[in-house]
C-alpha cells in the first residue's frame, strides 16, 4: 500500500459518517460552473466560498479551454442547467513554464517524474532502471496547453469559449487570475 492511500480511506471513512448530502441535486445551486488549474495550491470551495452542491468545478493543467473542457462546459449548461461561468487561471503556473516540445522529448526519454530546477525541466536520469517503462513519441503528438503568457493564455480562452458554436451567448462568462502569493483572485481586465 502507498503512504497517502490509509490515511485518505481513515479520513472518508470518517467524512461519511457524518455525511448529509446525498439528496443533492447534480444541478449546482447556484448555476455556475468553474473552469480552472488543477494545482494543488488553488482549492476553488475555500477560495470562492462554496459548498458541496454549489457549482461544478471543472479542472485540468493549466485551467485551458480544452475540447474536454468545452465538452463538460457544454453539458453543464445544457443538461443542468448551470448560465454563469468562471475561467480561472493562475500565477505561477506550470504550464507556463514549459513547453509542448518540452515535455514530448521528456517523455520520449521516460516516463518517470521529472524535475524542475527553477529553470528547466529534465528528467532523473538517476532513476533509471530496468524495471522503469521505457519512454514514449507518442508525446509528441498531443496538445499539451502550455503558454508562454499568462494574460495572452487568459484572452484566448475567454475568446473561444465566447465564439463556440455549441455555446449559447447569454451564458456570463468571467475571467478572472488567481495569484496564489495572497490568494486573491483578479479579474483578467485588471492583471497587468
């Protein structure tokens, strides 16, 4: 067993003893959807104030406007309902500090962890073993979302995510920047 399965099925075990939510609708309360970074630092029901049952939290690297992410955006407001939308990216990003061809030649390599020094990405070539799967080109053929600027990546989405064909015009759709330094979010029109 791993070092975080016991612990995370004590803490369940102890969360449903007191759960009272199951007669939750899967429509969010308040019809929002939010679409953001999957980074550990951003934790969207702490930081916006919301409790189960309230909104769908949609999350990928990077927060983009993935096809994936149109898909569930899609299904949000169709089927459940949800009319008000909530792209929040964040600062220091990953994604960010990487690039497409980047993580295909790390992958290329191995399939392992790697490490980032501040600067740059590389893999551990200490880790090699012959038990480790070998890499992989296929990398190379996926859109990973990495950007090389945060406001740039930020207006971009917005834009596809306000011209899709499969999304109806009066859905409000917000932008906003989480700096994870004070945990303050900012609406993309005021990020410098």
């Amino acid at each position: 067993m791993t070092k975080n399965l016991v612990p995370i099925i004590e803490a369940n075990n102890q969360y449903s003893k007191k759960f009272d939510k199951g007669n939750l609708s899967a429509q969010p309360k308040k019809n929002i959807a939010i679409l953001t970074c999957m980074d550990a630092r951003f934790d969207p029901a702490k930081a916006l104030g919301l409790e189960e049952g309230d909104a769908h939290v949609i999350r990928n690297a990077g927060g983009r406007v993935t096809d994936d992410a149109i898909r569930s955006l899609v299904v949000s407001h169709k089927l459940l309902g949800t009319v008000e939308w909530f792209l929040i990216q964040h600062t220091d990003c990953g994604m960010q500090k990487i690039s497409d061809e980047t993580i295909a030649k790390l992958l290329e390599d191995d399939l392992e962890t790697a490490s980032f020094d501040g600067k740059s990405w590389s893999n551990n070539n200490n880790a090699k073993s012959e038990n480790l799967k070998p890499g992989s080109k296929e990398g190379h053929k996926v859109n990973w979302y990495t950007f090389s600027s945060l406001k740039q990546s930020m207006t971009e989405d917005l834009k596809i995510i306000k011209n899709h064909s499969l999304i109806p015009s009066n859905i409000k759709v917000h932008g906003f920047i989480y700096e994870v330094s004070s945990g303050k979010l900012i609406k993309i029109e005021d990020y410098k």
